[in-house]
C-alpha cells in the first residue's frame, strides 16, 4: 500500500492539489516520499491529502478515486468534496 500512496501522493503534488499550502509543509511531504519502508509514512502522506484542493482546475477526478478508495481500504474517512460545495454556496 505504501508503494500506491506515495505514487498518488506525487500525482497530486504534480496536480497542483497542494499548491496552496506553505512550503515548509510542502517541503515535509517530499521528505516523507523520499523515506522508504517506514509504515509510518504512509499514514503521514494519507493526512495531507485532507488538506488537498480538489478543486484546483485540471485535477483528474479519477485521482480523488483513487485517493478515496485506499482511504477506504485504511479504515479512514473518505475525502467528501461535496461537502464543501455546500458550505461554500
């Protein structure tokens, strides 16, 4: 599972999903993708995705599936973007 995450995790950086948030986080999260078998960043890289704008032009919805479904699979809460939506309009 780790291997997918962190491949998602990089989709989503190369997505722009993070742009908004401060270097130093963005900084964190490169660090993490450059750890390797440590069960511990694979839990790290899932907690930013929550922060992620989904909304972001250009975001391939097939990837907040992805990140969805190993939420999933984690026994973690899904990402629900249309909550969002709602609180907005």
């Amino acid at each position: 599972m780790q291997k997918e995450v962190m491949t998602i995790t990089r989709n989503l950086l190369s997505n722009g999903v993070f742009n908004h948030l401060s270097d130093a986080s963005i900084s964190r999260m490169q660090c993490l993708l450059l750890k390797q078998n440590n069960g511990n960043v694979t839990t790290q890289l899932m907690q930013y995705w929550y922060s992620g704008n989904y909304y972001t032009a250009g975001v391939p919805q097939d990837l907040l599936y992805a990140c969805n479904l190993l939420l999933m699979q984690a026994g973690k809460p899904m990402i629900d973007v249309f909550m969002n939506e709602e609180a907005e309009a």
